[in-house]
C-alpha cells in the first residue's frame, strides 16, 4: 500500500508540474491568441432531424418523473421562451381570480382524474419545473377568457388529419402544428404504467396502461397522436373556442385518459363525455381500431365541446367506412358552440379545407404516395397545410402516418414530399419488452 501511495505521489507531482508549464504556456501566450475567423462547427440546423423516444414503467408518479429528469432541459427552455405562459398565465395565476379559476379547474381535476395530477407532479419533480406552471400550460386560455382579458391570438396552432380507408390501404396521417417554440421541443413516450395505491379512488378508475405517445414538452401525453396496446390508435385536433369553461376539467387530462381506453366506441364516448364534470375546452378526436378487419374497417371523428349549464362534455360521433375518406382540421362540423371565428386557427382550418378539395378534385387518395403529396403542399401561404416557413409563427413539427394494414406509425420531421421518413414504430409494442 505505501509503494502504491508512493507511486501515486510521484505521479501526481509529475502531472502537476506538467500541468503548471501547460498553464504558463497559455497565460504567456494568450496575449497574442486570435481566434478563428469561422467555426469549425457548421451552424445546427433550427429543424433539427431528431425524435427521442423514452421507454419507461412504473407508477403514475415514476413514469411522469421519469420523463421530467431525461427531458428537464428540454422542458425549462420551453416553458422559459411560452409566451402565452410567460406574458399572460402567470401574470392571470397572480390575481385571486385567476387563482380561484386555477384552483377550481384544480380540484375538480384532482377528483376525476387524480392519477393524471399526480404524473404531472412527478414531470414538474423530475424537471425541476414548478407544477403550478404545468397545469397553466394544460389550462390553456381558460384563465384570459375567463377573466375577460383579450388573449393574444397565436396564429393557426392546430393540426389537419386525413383518413383513407379504401379497400387495400386503410391509413391516418396527422400534421402536429403547434407554436414556433414547440418546434424541437416534443418526443415519444413509450410507457407502461401500473398505478400505485395512493394513484386509484378518482371518479375515473386507474387502469394499468401501455401507450406510446407524441407528447409535447411539458405536457401529459395524450394531447397530440398515439397508440395503446388495446388496439385504440387517435390523433387530435384543437378547437378554437370563444369561451372555455371556468371549473371544469383541461382537455389535456381526458385525451390523457383516452390512453387508457378500451378498443370499442362505448368507452371512448364514455372517457370523452366524462360524465360529473366535463372538459374546459374544445377538441377533436381521430379514431381507428387496429384489429378490425380490413373489410369492415371504420373511422371514426369525434367532437367534443364543453356543455354551459351540464357536468358532462358535449359529444359527436360521425363514421366513415369503407371507400371512404375523410379530413379534419381545426372547426366544428356538428357541435353547435361559440368559436373565434376571427382567429388564425379558424382562418388557417377553412384555406387548409380549400386546399384539400382542390388536390382531391378529380379523385380520392388512394395511397400512400398520393396521402404524403397532399400533407406536404405548401401552398396558400401563410396558411400552407404543411407549414415550414422560416418566419411562420406556427410550424408542422411533426407529420405522423398511422397504417392499420402494416401496422406501423412513420413519422417525418420535415416535409415528406422531400424527405425520408425519419422513425418507424410498430403498433404490435414488440419494441417493449414488458409483457
């Protein structure tokens, strides 16, 4: 031990005395460094070719902290740089009545859903992100237009989803637009969740789940496309209402219970119309089944709305089967409630609406080929139905195509016309282990 205790001071001597004359070296010489006329590193690209995708389990809490710790970083930037967070929520959440507002929606969730408060308790812990903060982001306007404060409009912040289901190609694609900030800013979660004690007792039972999910930067999974391992394969679409309910549950929390659902239309019709309280805002749901026959196959859209005077959502459910194709953007079709007619997302869904009749006018897509020529059309700006303009202030971050007869999900970080696909999930889960 003393020859090795010996050894290891000589050494230690050397390495400092050379360390020393390394130091001297730069300091004598500093005075005359210049540096590079140019980087040696090319400029990273603000579209960044990059899906992360985070495999976990454990309970409710575990999973969200789990995502919260490898996606912190992620997550703090982008709830530093969200504007509607940062120049109106706060501000709101800071007023006793933004305060009553937030705790009514709160409560109400915590009683329905309190598995889901409690993921998204474990994201704030892992992240370091406060949870207050969270829940205002899955808020979204209910606060300002509640409280009678003009939100600013944030340009066409929603998605466009296309059926196809015809005889040999049966496909969902599905366009993620969100807020300039979000681009970069979303992965997959592969998760699979058996709730803890302390996670059941809520009107909405906790159930064991498998899912993969787009999911944004500090938000639940759930609120964007994904998949579980019922078979339930669903894409969203936001709606743009003029007034979100004050006491009622964030549509966030009840797309994040559609990931527990069952492969039939009863329990998702019961999950949406969430029957005691109902959700804040408004939304749309893209719906398929993965083990239906490819000859009786149906789709299905659903809308739902917040009812005034009921603790219940308001729910549509139209179908399209077989031979037929259908698209969805970010406008009711059937539900009958206020919307902001004047707002970009409105403008955006009826110049997307136009473009789509105008590609499909001599016939329906019947493949996949004709799908991606349509997702990537960049025309009608500023409201292109794939948005990647560099001064747009909203972008497509995400193009997603579920295929029910090869049963894979292949998503795009850029335009597909002239790119590659970049990730290919199986919707079998065979990249989970886990039984």
């Amino acid at each position: 031990m003393l020859a090795v205790a010996k050894s290891v001071s000589v050494v230690a001597c050397l390495i400092w005395l050379s360390f020393s004359c390394i130091v001297d070296q730069v300091m004598t010489s500093s005075a005359t460094y210049e540096p590079e006329s140019e980087s040696c590193c090319p400029p990273v690209s603000p579209r960044q070719n990059s899906i992360p995708v985070h495999y976990v389990e454990g309970t409710h809490y575990e999973v969200g902290y789990s995502v919260g710790r490898t996606f912190g970083g992620m997550i703090k930037e982008f709830v530093s740089v969200y504007k509607p967070l940062q120049e109106e929520y706060l501000k709101l959440y800071a007023q006793p009545e933004g305060r009553q507002i937030y705790e009514e929606s709160l409560n109400a969730t915590k009683k329905y859903f309190p598995q889901y408060v409690i993921e998204m308790k474990g994201l704030a812990d892992g992240s370091g992100v406060p949870f207050y903060e969270l829940f205002l982001m899955a808020l979204d306007d209910t606060l300002p237009r509640n409280m009678n404060v003009s939100s600013k409009d944030r340009g066409a912040v929603g998605c466009t989803s296309i059926f196809v289901n015809q005889p040999n190609v049966q496909l969902l694609g599905h366009t993620e637009d969100a807020v300039s900030e979000s681009l970069n800013n979303y992965y997959v979660v592969a998760a699979h969740v058996k709730p803890g004690k302390a996670e059941r007792g809520g009107i909405f039972a906790a159930r064991e789940e498998k899912f993969e999910a787009i999911t944004y930067a500090g938000h639940l999974s759930g609120y964007a496309s994904g998949h579980n391992h019922c078979g339930l394969v669903f894409a969203i679409d936001t709606l743009y209402l003029s007034k979100p309910l004050r006491g009622k549950i964030p549509r966030e929390f009840i797309t994040r219970a559609l990931l527990s659902a069952r492969s039939n239309m009863n329990d998702i019709v019961k999950v949406l119309t969430n029957e005691g309280a109902g959700t804040a805002d408004g939304f749309s749901v893209n719906i398929g089944f993965l083990n239906e026959p490819k000859q009786s196959r149906v789709f299905h859209t659903v809308e739902v709305t917040p009812k005034m005077d009921s603790p219940r959502s308001a729910v549509y459910v139209s179908n399209f089967s077989v031979g037929t194709n259908s698209l969805h953007t970010n406008i009711l079709l059937h539900l009958k409630y206020p919307e902001l007619s004047d707002s970009a997302g409105v403008t955006s869904s009826v110049a997307r609406e136009k473009r789509y009749k105008k590609l499909t006018a001599n016939g329906q897509v019947t493949n996949l080929k004709e799908l991606l020529t349509i997702f990537g059309n960049r025309e009608d700006q500023p409201w292109p139905i794939f948005s990647d303009a560099p001064d747009a202030s909203e972008k497509t971050i995400n193009f997603g195509v579920f295929d029910f007869n090869k049963k894979t999900w292949t998503m795009w970080t850029s335009n597909p016309v002239d790119n590659p696909p970049l990730l290919q999930l199986p919707l079998t889960f065979s990249d989970l282990i886990s039984p």
